[in-house]
C-alpha cells in the first residue's frame, strides 16, 4: 500500500472535514489528542504532512458507537 503524505492544504481539499484552520489546529495538539503517536503527521524541516491513511485511522478510531452509548446512558439512570 502506497502512502500519500499531503500537505495540510492539498488533504483539506481533498477531505471536507476538518477544515484547514481545524487541521492546523488538531495539529498544533497532536501530543494531547494521540495524532502524533498514531503517525498521522510527519513533521519534515519546517513543514508538516499529513499520511493520509494514518489520518482517516486516527478518525476512525474515534467513532462514538451511539448503540453503545445509548446502552450506558440508560444504565446510568
């Protein structure tokens, strides 16, 4: 499998979400929200790529099972 490393602008035009500003963002906290440690961005010289496989991974391994939250949710009451 090929990786594609995509600089922030050329993955936001690609990718509806998150915006470029987000991008930056999510970016600017990569050690807080695991970005860096999934390998998602590669920081080379002063620029920053984004592996965009890595990328949709780190998205993916935030999907909220809203049957399961829904579960905790009713035992919670």
């Amino acid at each position: 499998m090929a990786t594609d490393f995509l600089p922030i602008k050329a993955y936001c035009e690609r990718h509806p979400w998150p915006s470029e500003p987000g991008m930056r963002w999510l970016i600017f906290n990569s050690t807080a929200n695991g970005l860096a440690v999934a390998g998602a961005i590669v920081r080379v010289g002063g620029r920053v790529l984004v592996d965009e496989q890595k990328f949709l991974a780190w998205i993916e391994s935030h999907k909220i099972n809203p049957t399961a939250d829904a579960g905790a949710q009713r035992g919670a009451a």
